[in-house]
C-alpha cells in the first residue's frame, strides 16, 4: 500500500503531542483553512508517494523515542494507509 506524505521530521519537537516526538507530515487537504500551519500540505501531487512498509522501517530506524505524531495535510483522507501505518 502508498501513502502520499510532505515530510518526516526527526528532530525534537514537544508541540505536537505529549513528550518528544517524531512528526509525519501527509500530503492532501481539501479544506484549506485561513489559519493553517501547514499550507504547503494541501496539493496532494505535490507530495511524495513512499510504500508503507518503507515508512514503517525508516520509522523504526530512526524515530528513536517511539513516540509518533501523525499531522498534514489531512490524515484521514488516507485513512486506510493511516490504519496500515499504524498497526
């Protein structure tokens, strides 16, 4: 299975969730809000399209504290990846 994601971000960040964590940025969003942080999301074509499994052991690699942010871009409009990724 693909998911279309903007970026991974391994470096410490502590705004998005509890703890330190890793950040997984998708690629897609059909709202489009006036306020949003991450503009550069929304155009689905303009991500990058990786296997699951890729992302998954990239992810065990690297995202040393095991704690994992999932933000966008809208996730859920790759919700069956989202739930592949996530088991």
């Amino acid at each position: 299975m693909k998911i279309v994601i903007n970026s991974i971000d391994y470096s410490v960040s502590i705004v998005d969730g509890p703890g330190i964590r890793t950040v997984l940025y998708v690629q897609g969003c059909k709202r489009k809000c006036e306020d949003c942080h991450n503009p550069s999301t929304w155009d689905i074509d303009k991500g990058k399209e990786f296997d699951i499994e890729d992302i998954v052991k990239d992810l065990r690699k690297k995202c040393l504290n095991k704690k994992l942010t999932i933000s966008g871009g809208e996730p859920l409009l790759q919700f069956s990846a989202i739930l592949e990724l996530v088991k």
